[in-house]
C-alpha cells in the first residue's frame, strides 16, 4: 500500500498551489494528508479554499513580526502542533527560516528556470514579466527543496514550456503553471516514497523498487 505523506502547506494568497494539491489528493493523484495550511496573510483566498475542505488553518502574519527570525519561529511553533514530514511552500512570498529539525524537509515551487529570474523580489507575475522583458526563449517551473535563502536548494524537478513571442505576462503564467501541476505533487510523491538522494546540490531520483 502507498504511503499518505503529512504534509503542511504555507501560503500567501490566493491559493491556487493549495488547491491543486486538494485536487489531487480528491483524485487519488497525490497520497497525501494536508494537516494544516499556514498563511502570512490573514485575507489570503487560499484560507477560503483549506476551510471548505476541512483543513485547519492558523494566520501568521508577517506584519505582526519584528523580523525573519521571530516570523520563522511562530510558524515553527505553529507546525509543531501536528505531525508534519513534509512543509510546502506553495505561494509563500517570505523566507522561512528552516529550523534544524525540519532541515531537508521543505520544498517550493518557483514559476521559473532556477538559477534564473529568482532569489528576492522575483515571485509570481514578477517572474513572467521578467522573463519575457529579457527575451527568453524558454521557461518553465523548478521544484527545489528550500533553504534559508530565497531560490536556493537543490532542484528535484524542472519543467519547461516554450515563450511564444505574442505571450503576455498572463497567457505565459497560464502555461507554468500547468506545468506546476504535475511537477510539485510529482515531487512530493517521490519524497513519500523516499526516492530523493542528495549528492551535494544534485538531488538523484531513485528507482522504484
Ligand atoms: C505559483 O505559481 C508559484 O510558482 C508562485 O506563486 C504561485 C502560487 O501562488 N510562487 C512563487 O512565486 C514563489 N517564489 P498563489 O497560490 O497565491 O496563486
């Protein structure tokens, strides 16, 4: 029998990343169990969509904190109330600084080709805009563990989809992120069935016994 992995998911806004993994959990895609959805952002839409599902929320707002530390802090405080194996960024704009016990446990998307157009400030519409502003030709979204700097982990899995010359920041974000839908609970299936070895920066994908 596959195993149902614990998972937590962070948000900032409206959702969208959250409501893929319901999707899939609903569809039998993703063996997974949401066991709380933390958000930096008390009018976050994502809040909406965890309640109608029956998952518990908390709000920890970022304003309320003086610095990344004392954030990093109460979201850990607030994560270790339940029985997480794996935290998800999905959508969240802050850096979480990762504690020690949670270290190789935490993975994010990005709606583009890490090493480009990341890091601090490149997050959402930013990143469509930029890529399409430099003229590039390809892009795509990368699923990396996190690490206590932006973009910064090692990759588990790239996707990529062409830039069309008549693309706006919309029709190429449309693309992405459909690409997102597969790749991020694609990843966290291998993480459940401990299938990623690190080697360095490289993350290896195992096969399947
Ligand atoms: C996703 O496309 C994700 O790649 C991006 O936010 C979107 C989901 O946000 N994440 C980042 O840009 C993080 N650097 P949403 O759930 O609020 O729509």
């Amino acid at each position: 029998m596959r195993k149902i992995i614990s998972i937590a998911v962070l948000i900032s806004g409206n959702g969208k990343t959250l409501q893929n993994f319901i999707d899939c959990i609903k569809s039998g895609s993703l063996p997974a169990k949401i066991q709380i959805v933390i958000s930096s952002n008390p009018d976050a839409k994502g809040l909406e969509r965890a309640k109608i599902n029956a998952i518990p929320t908390a709000v920890v707002s970022r304003s309320s904190y003086k610095d990344v530390n004392s954030f990093s802090e109460a979201i850990t405080k607030k994560l270790e109330e339940y029985p997480i194996e794996l935290i998800t960024l999905a959508g969240f704009m802050h850096l979480y600084k990762i504690p020690d016990t949670y270290s190789g446990r935490v993975m994010n998307v990005h709606p583009g080709l890490i090493p480009a157009f990341c890091g601090h400030g490149y997050y959402g519409h930013k990143v469509h805009e930029a890529v399409i502003g430099y003229g590039a030709k390809v892009s795509g979204c990368t699923v990396h563990f996190a690490d206590n700097v932006y973009d910064n982990g090692p990759i588990i899995i790239q996707r990529t989809t062409p830039v069309f010359d008549d693309d706006t920041p919309d029709t190429l974000a449309e693309r992405v992120f459909k690409e997102e839908c597969t790749a991020y609970p694609e990843a966290i299936r291998l993480f459940a069935e401990g299938r990623l070895k690190r080697e360095g920066r490289r993350i290896v994908i195992l096969k399947k016994e």
